[in-house]
C-alpha cells in the first residue's frame, strides 16, 4: 500500500514538519581553515534543499575546538566572530530556502578526536580507542566533572548560536562512539561517580544536554538525539541500554529521536554487520523480515507504541516498499535518506513524487571495484577496504557536489583511497598551519 510521505508531523514541541522523508546528517568535511562553512557548504546544500526533505540535517558541527571529528567540521566554540555569524546565516539561509527545516547537528567526538587535532583527547575514562586502519586517535584522558559541565554548556551555547543564526532546531550527537555515546557505553564508561555506572548515571550527560539546551533555546525550538540502537559489540551499550534509556528519555523534553547504531570499530551504521577488529565481540544486528533493506526498523518497531516522541529511522533504506511499510505500520514517524542523496541530490523528491520504486545506494558503487563482492565479503581486510573506499567514495562524492564538478570519481579501490587522502591531507596541513598561527 502507498502511505501519504507529504503528510505533515507535527512534533512535541509544536513545530511542524511537513513530509515524512529527510536528509540525514553526514559529515561534510567542508570547512575553511578557520573551521567556518564555506561557499561549498551553500552549493551542496542548496543541492539537497531542492531535493524537498521535510527535514535536513548538517554534518557534525563540534562545539569544542580541541575535539574535532575531522579538521574540516565546521566548529561552534565561543563567541564567533561577524565573519563567522553570517557565514552560519548563509548556510541556514541556503538550508530553509525550501520553506523546510534545517537543524545543526551537535558533537563532540571525545576519544574520537583525530590525532592531529589532540594526542590526548577526554572521554569518560581512559580506555583506549583501537585504530582502525585510516584512523588515529590518542590515548583519552579521563574527565572531570568541571570539564564534564564545561562540555554540557558548549552543547548549549552552540545550540543558542544555531538558533541566533537561524537554523530551525538542533540534534544532539549520542551516537556512532562520540563522547556522549562513550558514556552511554559500560564498555568505555569505567567511572565510578554519578557519571557511571548504571545507565541511568551514564546518560546523565546526555539527560543535562538535553535540559540545558532546551533551556536556552526556549520550549518551542526542536531538540532532537541521535541514538545508538546498540554499539553491536558485546559488553557495549546494548539494545536493552536502549530501550531503557528510550523510555527514560519520555520524561525529557525531546522532541524527535533519530535511530542510528555502532561505532568507528564496528561500523553499523553504514550497513556493515561484519567489519570489526574483534569478530569474537560483535552482536548481530537485527533484521525485520518485511522491511530487510533498512538497518534499525526492527528496534524502532519494538518501541515505537512505548514512546511520547516521533522516530526517525535512517539506514538502508533502498526501496520505496520499505519505507510505505514502515510508516504505514507506525514503526516510525520519519525516514531519512543520507548517502543515496549524494548519488541523486533529488531523491526525496522523486520519492515524494512517486517517480521511482527503488533508492541508488552503496550497492552501485561494486561497479567501480575491480574485485567482486564475494570477495570483499570473504576476506576481512578487503572487508576494511571496501569500508574505508565507501567511505571515501561518497566522500568524493559530496565534494563533487560541493564544488559543482561533473568530474569522474576514480574507478579502483586505491585511488578512490589515494584522491581521498589527498582532500583530506591538504585541509589537514592547512588546519596545522592556522593552529600554529593561533598559538604563537
């Protein structure tokens, strides 16, 4: 059956979404060496806005300097200065300029932090991240609790920033192994303080969050979260953390929750339910026999009855079919579409339109490998590589957006690599270079 995607939702704290599909976030990578958005920001974004999403959602936007999820996050930490507030205008203006909603997404990447950007980064204890090949992080240091209430009003501040500048509401970061996910998690949370312990200690950070932001942003601007279902490795936050914190969350004033899952060692958010360093540790991901393409379905169905909030279920998602089924059976209230927008910006329209039955996802991106996908499914470190090309991939991708380029993306693993490395290390050396600058 054919639900009605244009039917409008109207969320907990009044403001209205008007369709039921949405642009989630991904991680642009776009920013200046000042980490402010640029002019690449307005040309994708202004892609994306065409695309008609009742909903968009940025890329990490970090609220502390030293704790970056890449040197090119556009960063809120302080007092911007002119340059920097009508920079955030413009990018809010090009993100409403459909008449839909635009939210800043929210984060600070703690033991996630790059190494280039902090050797020692904070996290809840100092459990070390394992590399993953392409990442480097150093050893975490575990925080106070004055650092602890430092952290719960950047988020507010930078919350009010967004709202000064325009944006229409704001989503907490919770997820993917970030600071508030590390926590969540008793895996990486060993503190024995109201900050740990139970989960009801561990997502007091996340609790605060939500209570200070809303403080500051008044009852009538959306705060939403973005949500690991679970970590999908033993001993991590689990899908029973979930639910429970789920239903904590009832008591919040939480406008919309976004489910997500995993971390950067076990990548379940990109669909990858057996890529991680430690085979031993991973827990499976559960899948809904009706809707199989979408990754988190099935927990969103397993709650969704117990909830005062709309979800918001990103993942997978390749067939219209799928997304009828699952909104015509209340298993969630919106559905959002991240990499397929960068293959089609116009996707959610065609959507909406009923033009197409089925999404373009990662699955295409096989054509460009030389090897074949048996492969890549049979030996784990081609696994790792075919994660880390996606990666870069869509990377490319969304630089490709960004700089108006009708330019071929390489068709071979390792160049997809190499051209990646070689965007990201000159905004690397360009951020070396400005923090140098700032210091001396």
């Amino acid at each position: 059956m054919h639900i009605d995607l244009k039917r409008s939702l109207t969320l907990p704290c009044g403001a209205i979404i008007e369709n039921r599909l949405c642009k989630s976030a991904m991680s642009e990578c776009l920013a200046d060496r000042n980490n402010l958005p640029t002019k690449h920001h307005f040309n994708l974004y202004a892609k994306w806005a065409a695309s008609e999403a009742g909903l968009m959602i940025t890329g990490n936007v970090a609220v502390d300097c030293n704790h970056l999820e890449k040197v090119g996050n556009v960063l809120i930490d302080g007092e911007p200065s002119p340059t920097g507030i009508k920079a955030l205008k413009d990018w809010a203006e090009v993100g409403k300029s459909r008449g839909k909603h635009f939210w800043m997404q929210l984060n600070h990447a703690g033991r996630q932090t790059p190494f280039v950007v902090n050797t020692n980064p904070d996290s809840s204890s100092d459990v070390q991240s394992k590399n993953m090949p392409g990442d480097r992080f150093g050893k975490p240091i575990s925080m106070n609790e004055e650092k602890i209430y430092e952290v719960i009003r950047k988020f507010s501040y930078a919350a009010d920033i967004a709202k000064l500048t325009g944006f229409t509401g704001v989503q907490i970061h919770a997820a993917h192994g970030y600071l508030i996910s590390q926590f969540l998690s008793p895996d990486i949370n060993l503190r024995g303080d109201m900050w740990g312990g139970c989960l009801k200690n561990r997502a007091t950070l996340l609790i605060q969050c939500i209570r200070e932001i809303k403080k500051t942003v008044g009852k009538n601007f959306p705060v939403s979260v973005k949500l690991n279902v679970s970590d999908f490795q033993k001993g991590g936050f689990s899908t029973d953390d979930f639910e429970e914190l789920s239903l904590l969350l009832n008591s919040e004033p939480l406008d919309l929750l976004e489910l997500s899952g995993g971390a950067f060692e076990q990548n379940t958010f990109a669909g990858n339910n057996d890529i991680s360093l430690n085979m031993a540790r991973v827990e499976r991901r559960d899948v809904n026999e009706m809707i199989e393409d979408a990754y988190f379905v099935e927990y969103a169905r397993r709650i969704r009855n117990k909830l005062k909030y709309p979800l918001l279920v990103t993942g997978g998602f390749r067939k219209v079919a799928s997304i009828d089924l699952s909104l015509s059976n209340q298993y969630c209230d919106l559905i959002g579409l991240s990499r397929p927008m960068c293959i089609d910006p116009l996707i959610i329209k065609k959507v909406l339109k009923r033009e197409v039955d089925s999404i373009t996802g990662e699955e295409t991106i096989f054509n460009h490998f030389a090897l074949k996908k048996f492969l890549f499914e049979k030996v784990k470190i081609l696994a790792r590589l075919k994660e880390l090309s996606e990666q870069a991939w869509f990377y490319l991708k969304i630089c490709g957006l960004a700089n108006n380029s009708t330019g071929a993306i390489p068709r071979t693993i390792l160049r997809i690599l190499l051209r990646s490395y070689r965007l990201q290390n000159k905004m690397i050396v360009s951020y070396k270079k400005n923090k140098s600058q700032r210091i001396d």
